[in-house]
C-alpha cells in the first residue's frame, strides 16, 4: 500500500473537523507529474489521476469521494447559501474555487500548485470550507464571501466583522514571497481597496514586484475580525522535492487541501506532518 506524505494542519479545531494538505510524495505519476499529481486538467493520464485520487481516499479513508472543483480563478463558492439541499454530494464537479458544508462526511477540496489553499471551520465544528485562493480570487473578495458563507451571514458588508461565532482559518502550502513575481497592475489591484496593503509588495526588477500572497490574506482576514489564523509556512517553489510548482515547472501536477466534517471525531489518519 502506498502511503503519501501529508500535512496536517496545526491549529486548535474541533475534534470532529479533519483536514489535509498533499504533497507530491507517493503516487503513481511520473516525469512532471511524477508522485501525487491529482489534478485531471494539467495533461496527466486519466489513468494515472484516477490512481493518486484512489491512493487519497485509502490513506486518509475518506468518508465519501472529494467534491473536486472545476476551479476557474473566481469567487463562487459551491454549497455556500445555506446547507446543501438533497444529496450533499450535488456539487461536485461545478465551477467554483470553493466549497462550503455543514454535512459531515462531505468532503470539500481544492487543487494548487503555487496558490493558496485556505481551510476554514468555526469554533463549534458545524462548518467547514475549502477555498482555493490565487491574487484574483483574493483580489475579487472570495474570502470575504467564505467568511460570509461560514457565518452564515446574509446581507453583510465585506467590512463588518463576524461576530456570531470564531472561524479558524489554516493557510497550506503556497508561493512564497521570494518567488512570487507580479505586474503593477496586480498591485494596484488590492491598493485601490485597501491602500496599506503597499506591505505585502517589495520592488523586483523592471518595475514588477514580489508578492506575499499569504500576507495579503492574513490582511484580509483581519479585516473581517479574523484573527486565529495559522499556517503559511510552506513555499511551493523553493521546494520541489515536496511540491508542484506552475510558477517554477510551467507544465506540472497538483496538490490537493481537504476538509471534512467527521461523525464521531476519532483520532485522526497517521502518517502526517503537522504545520
């Protein structure tokens, strides 16, 4: 049996609220894809893609099959209106770039390989969400409405702060500042809505910048009264052994960032790393 390394988030959830982040350890696929690619959209053998997704769902034994996202750099969230009517599973498969659920043993998930998986849960382990986060959904609010959506808060201005119960936010692996390069166009973009957020950027070279994605969504977060908020330590492109990396391979795999909701809050799947 295969047994890939995880992640584990380190962060005080609920005993019920289980959650993972992959890496590219284990796995069936090879040359860029080689280890745990689990995105069928990057060029890899669906045979092969079927394979890491079936070495998942063993290792951690899942509840039921991850809901995988069409994700499209947006700001939808599937399921995020209130709990998911009928069959909990429906969502599956839809375009979003995140997922929000109350019924256990549904399993949100979302795919990156330099982007930032967000995880979220309240404090009473009734709610949980996956979210997938690169600048333009960061940019467009997609937090915001995930914090909305974890709420369960309608008609409420992205500056009011959750007041209703505490959200605990993990920020798995993603681009760290060092690496990630970006236009002015793109730092203009988050300046226009929140002008102190000029200390997520440092000049680079030709008038472009680095850019601290988990920084800018610390920043956002702590706009919306969400302050517990751990993880962020893990950079995609500086370690290629561990991760996938689009900004430094161009053609590659992807990891994955789960979350689910456990009927009886057992001890946790071995094997992890805890971050």
């Amino acid at each position: 049996m295969i047994k890939p390394e995880m992640i584990e988030p380190d962060w005080p959830a609920p005993a019920r609220v289980r959650a993972y982040s992959t890496t590219r350890d284990g796995g069936v696929g090879t040359g860029v894809y080689a280890g745990l690619n689990l995105g069928d959209h990057v060029g890899d053998t669906p045979e092969g893609v079927a394979r890491n997704r079936a070495i998942l769902r063993e290792h951690l034994q899942l509840p039921s099959d991850p809901l995988w996202l069409r994700q499209v750099h947006g700001c939808r969230l599937a399921g995020e209106d209130s709990a998911i009517p009928g069959d909990a599973r429906s969502f599956g498969g839809c375009e979003a770039d995140g997922a929000v659920t109350g019924t256990a043993g549904v399993v949100c998930v979302v795919m990156t390989a330099d982007c930032l998986p967000v995880l979220l849960c309240n404090d009473r382990g009734t709610r949980v969400a996956a979210v997938h986060a690169g600048w333009r959904g960061l940019a467009s609010g997609i937090l915001e409405r995930a914090i909305s959506a974890m709420g369960g808060v309608s008609g409420r201005s992205p500056s009011e702060p959750i007041a209703s119960e505490r959200i605990l936010v993990w920020l798995g692996p993603v681009i760290g500042p060092d690496a990630f390069e970006v236009g002015p166009e793109v730092r203009e973009r988050f300046l226009e809505t929140d002008p102190e957020s000029i200390g997520a950027f440092r000049a680079s070279r030709d008038g472009r910048f680095l850019a601290d994605l988990a920084g800018l969504a610390r920043r956002r977060l702590a706009r919306l009264g969400v302050t517990e908020v751990y993880g962020g330590g893990y950079c995609t492109h500086s370690d290629p052994r561990r991760f996938f990396s689009y900004r430094r391979d161009g053609v590659t795999g992807r990891m994955a960032s789960l979350i689910w909701l456990d009927g009886d809050g057992d001890a946790a799947a071995g094997g992890a790393l805890h971050a």
